[in-house]
C-alpha cells in the first residue's frame, strides 16, 4: 500500500494512533498482545516506519520549525522530545528555536521562515496579544500547542492543548476538598494568557466555595524554579496566612516547596502544595507533587497530525480541547 502511514496502521489493527506510536517507539506501556498484534498487521502491510522512502519521492523541504518561548520550561523540554518522535513518524524533521520568555514570537517566526522555510511551524507557548497584532504575516500552516484560545481565529492556525481556566479550577477546588480555605497562588502576570486563564479558574473556584479570593496571597513568578524560590519568599515576607498553594507550574512548585522548607516550612503539614502540568520528576521528588497532569503525549501526536493534514491536503485549521488529571500525590492533606 503507497504513502501508508500510522493512521492506516492504525485502521487496519484497530487501534489508536497513540497506541501505534508507542509500539513502534517501543514504549513499554503497551500489552504484549497488542504489542504482537500492532507488528504482525506492520508486517503484512510492508510497512516500515522510517522516512527514507517518502524522501526520495518528495525532492522539498521535510522541515517544520518548532518555537519554543521559555528556555527554562522542563515542560517543554520533555514535551519537545514527544513532539520531535511523533514528527518522525510522519517523515518530518524538527527544528527547534528557543526564544526568551518576554520575546515576540511571531518575529522569530517571521525569520525563520525567511531563513530556513519550513513546511509549518509549531509554537510551544506564547502571547495570544502578539498573535492578534501579527500572526495574519505567518503564511505556513501552524500549530500553537499547549495553549488554546476563543480569541485566535486564523485559516491556518490551529490549537491544542487543556482548557487552563477549567484545570485551575480543578486544582484549587481539590484544595477547596480538602479542608483548605486559605489558599495562595503562584503564577505569571496577565500578559500570559496561560497564567490569566489559570488564575481566574483559581478565582472563580474560589467564589463557587464561598471563599474570597486575597490579592495578598497572590505571587508573580516566571516558569522557573528561581524565579518561584524568590517569588514564594516575597509571600512569605508578606506574612501572609496560608495553608494551601496552587502552583501554576510544576516547576513553580518545586521552586516554592524549596522555599517553604528553608523558612522551616513543613509539605505538607504545613502548608499542601498542588502543580500543574505533571512532568515526569513530579513523581520522583519528596513529597510526590500533587499535580493536574496535561496529557503531552496526546498533544503533541494531535498537534503533529493538524499541521501535517495542513501541510499535505490543504485541511482547515481545528481548535482541540483535551481533558487534564488530577494526580494525587503526597504533597496535599486534608485539614
């Protein structure tokens, strides 16, 4: 069969394109039966999973640019490298492009594509301000991942990611649960439209519960863990009464715990702690992180599928809103 690609894997076995993606990476959280099943219909189709064959046929560009905003984001690091797999599969090669965390992402775009003309682009954050004023200027099919927004309408620019409003929402109400009214919040400023979206899903779990929500116990702080450390010392200066953070970030967590635990803070006697996002080393560190779980692996294999139906059949732009997880750790207890 011609041009196959894992999506006819996919047809033909019966099961996802995920589960295709992992059996072919060899991810060991696939049943050895579903395992034996995926590489038997791979072997009768003749299909290989390597992008020589496409290459010869197709003398272009097989280049998609992947902008990242934030050099210090280990979410986007580790999202990167599922981004950069799921590209392979489709026969496409990633190039990165870190941009700092207050830089205009639609003018490194625009000089990317001057220099290096990719097929399409991937931005991994950003300002959905500076999308507004100038992404009309990016001609390429594009995907902005991990953030979505009812204030972007473009042809060629589609969106995957949660529903941040919704998933802080989900945070700070488990907190609500479990006993605890005086709640604190790390985040970034309003210019991010991420944290924007975060802290008024805080807020507004906060009105539903009857609790009124204490600009006091509001922290600003980048998506790093010095940046939290700092941001989480000037509440403390504050002497702002809390037994609860809601931390916009992973990271921003591990940076506030750092803090909480060197003003002799105990997590989570003391004060629980919930993240965001669910990297990989919220399992590893003491107490194990409390944390809403994006689903990265689907993001990214959804946004690589978007941009290459743009890119090779003209497809429309689609916006897609996938659901968060609540994983409980150690770092919340009820009071």
């Amino acid at each position: 069969m011609p041009n196959m690609t894992i999506k006819d894997i996919a047809r033909i076995s019966g099961c996802s394109v995920s589960t295709i993606s992992r059996v072919i990476n060899d991810r060991p959280d696939v049943r050895p039966e579903t395992k034996e099943h995926v590489l038997q219909v791979m072997r009768d189709a003749g299909f290989v999973p390597n992008t020589n064959a496409r290459q010869l046929k197709i003398q272009q560009s097989r280049s998609l640019a992947f902008v990242v905003k934030g050099t210090r984001n280990i979410f986007f690091s580790d999202f990167l490298v599922q981004l950069q797999r799921a590209a392979t599969l489709y026969g496409y090669n990633g190039i990165v492009s870190y941009l700092d965390e207050n830089a205009n992402e639609i003018d490194a775009a625009e000089k990317i594509l001057r220099e290096i003309k990719p097929k399409g682009m991937i931005f991994l954050g950003g300002s959905v301000s500076n999308f507004q004023k100038g992404f009309a200027s990016i001609s390429v099919p594009s995907v902005l991942a991990t953030l979505v927004s009812d204030k972007l309408s473009f042809p060629n620019l589609s969106m995957v990611g949660v529903d941040d409003r919704a998933a802080a929402y989900q945070a700070v109400s488990y907190l609500i649960q479990q006993g605890h009214s005086k709640i604190a919040v790390l985040g970034g400023p309003v210019t991010s439209y991420p944290s924007m979206m975060r802290r008024e899903g805080a807020q507004q779990a906060m009105r539903d519960a009857g609790i009124q929500f204490n600009d006091n116990l509001y922290g600003l702080s980048n998506y790093d863990f010095e940046s939290a450390y700092h941001a989480m010392n000037s509440l403390l200066a504050r002497r702002a009464e809390f037994t609860a953070l809601f931390a916009m970030s992973d990271v921003i967590a591990f940076g506030a715990v750092r803090a909480l635990v060197s003003a002799g803070f105990r997590v989570p006697e003391d004060v629980s702690v919930i993240g965001f996002d669910g990297i990989t080393m919220s399992r590893y560190c003491v107490p194990v992180m409390t944390t809403i779980v994006q689903p990265s692996e689907q993001i990214a294999l959804q946004s690589i599928e978007l941009l290459v139906r743009q890119i090779e059949h003209g497809a429309s732009a689609q916006t897609i809103t996938l659901q968060p997880e609540l994983q409980r750790g150690e770092s919340v207890r009820a009071i």
